[in-house]
C-alpha cells in the first residue's frame, strides 16, 4: 500500500514555509513605497539642493536656514521610523549616518562662505583709501576660494554619492533575496498541494480496496450459506428416497 510522508518535521517545514510565504509577499509589498524609502528620497533631493545654495550664498539666508532646520528635523525622525529585521536598521543608520554627515558640511560651507564674505566687508572697509590694493586683494579673494577647498567639496559629495550608491546595491539584492524567497516558497506550497493531492488520492484507493474486500467476504458468506443448504437440502431428499425404497 502507497503511504504518503506527512512526518512531524515535514509538516512543520511546510507550515514554517508558508508563513515565510506570507512573510514575503509583505516585504515585496511594502518595499516598493515604505515610510522610510519615501523619507530618505525627500531628505536627499533637500540636501542636494542646499548643497547648491550653500556654494552661491555670501551673505546670512534665513531662508535656507530654515530649510537645514527642516532637514535637521527630518533625519530625527528617520531614527524613529520603525523597521523590521536587523538588515534593514543597519541600512536606516548607515543612511541616517551619511545624511548627517552631509548636512554637516553644508553647515560648515555655509558658516566659511559668511566668514569669507564678512571678511571681504571688513577687507573693502579698510581699502577705501587704498584704491590700488584691492585688485590684489580680491585677487586674494578669489584664490582664497581655492581649488582645495572645492577638491575637499568634490570628494565629500563623492563619498556621500558612493555611499547611496552602495545603500541602492544593498536594497536591490535584498529585494532579489526575496523574490527568491518567495519563488522558492511558491514551489514549496505547489509540492504540498501535490503532496495533498496524492495523500487524497491514496486514501481514497484504501478505502475503495476496503468496501471491495467487505463485498467479497459477503458474498464468500452468502455462497458459504447456499452450499450448505445445498447440502442440507440434497441430504433431506436423500433420506427421503431411502426412506421410501424401505417402505416399498
């Protein structure tokens, strides 16, 4: 008879899978627009813009001071969104982390592009009667600006676009990670349903096989009794013509 593996052990690999398949569909889901994806996104494109502002401004911007405020307040909310597995709060930190670093030195572009400007104020109050000096020292100036400084700038946006470069490659593996999971847990559900199917089946044939045997001991029995009858019957006609032969 055909038996069927439905052990302890596979029935809590098939459940455990299914779970995990419900598990997976959340994540591909919820991956595509999450709190913290859409956060990070509007953070980023802020801070390129301020990024920008901050090399053009030579004088104080309350404006834009309220918009580093903003960003400010944006990457603290970031350390609240929860997030679920370890995964993805490395990621959430490791971003938090690159962001801050970025609003920093924007800070610090801004605070250096006011002391330039305030010392080129000071510079020009003081040349006022030195008229021949001040091509020197906006010369001065502009030199001041320096490639070096606009080297160390490059590099750091560069550190900070390899950063999210590399936070992109790691969200896209962890999205192939679970359409794999996912593929391999549809395969796993399509194997139980056959498991399932068979087991049915199997069950079906013993109790076929079942009802087959009763109906073949019954009707054993009924020819057993018509036999015996038979013989009663043959034994009672017997007698009976015996019986007559001595009367006669």
């Amino acid at each position: 008879m055909c038996q069927v593996d439905r052990s302890k052990s596979f029935e809590e690999a098939l459940s455990k899978y299914r779970k995990l398949d419900g598990i997976k569909k959340d994540i591909l889901k919820n991956r595509k627009r999450s709190a913290l994806s859409k956060t990070l996104h509007e953070v980023t494109k802020q801070i390129n813009i301020l990024k920008r502002k901050s090399r053009n401004i030579s004088s104080e911007d309350d404006e834009f001071l309220e918009e580093v405020n903003w960003v400010s307040q944006e990457i603290t909310n970031l350390k609240t969104i929860q997030v679920s597995g370890s995964p993805a709060s490395e990621h959430r930190d490791i971003a938090v982390s690159t962001l801050e670093t970025g609003l920093k030195n924007i800070l610090s572009s801004y605070q250096k592009n006011i002391g330039k400007a305030r010392r080129r104020i000071k510079l020009s109050s003081k040349l006022v009667h030195h008229v021949k000096l001040q091509p020197v020292v906006q010369e001065f100036d502009q030199k001041d600006i320096s490639k070096e400084e606009e080297k160390r700038y490059l590099a750091e946006a560069l550190a900070l676009k390899e950063d999210f470069d590399e936070v992109a490659l790691i969200e896209s593996k962890v999205t192939d990670i679970a359409q794999l999971q996912h593929k391999i847990a549809e395969n796993i559900n399509l194997q139980a349903e056959v498991a399932d199917n068979i087991q049915d089946n199997v069950q079906q044939a013993n109790e076929n096989v079942r009802d087959g045997n009763e109906q073949i001991l019954e009707a054993t029995r009924r020819q057993s009794d018509w036999r015996v009858f038979s013989m009663i019957f043959l034994l009672g006609c017997s007698l009976t013509l015996l019986l007559l032969d001595s009367y006669k």
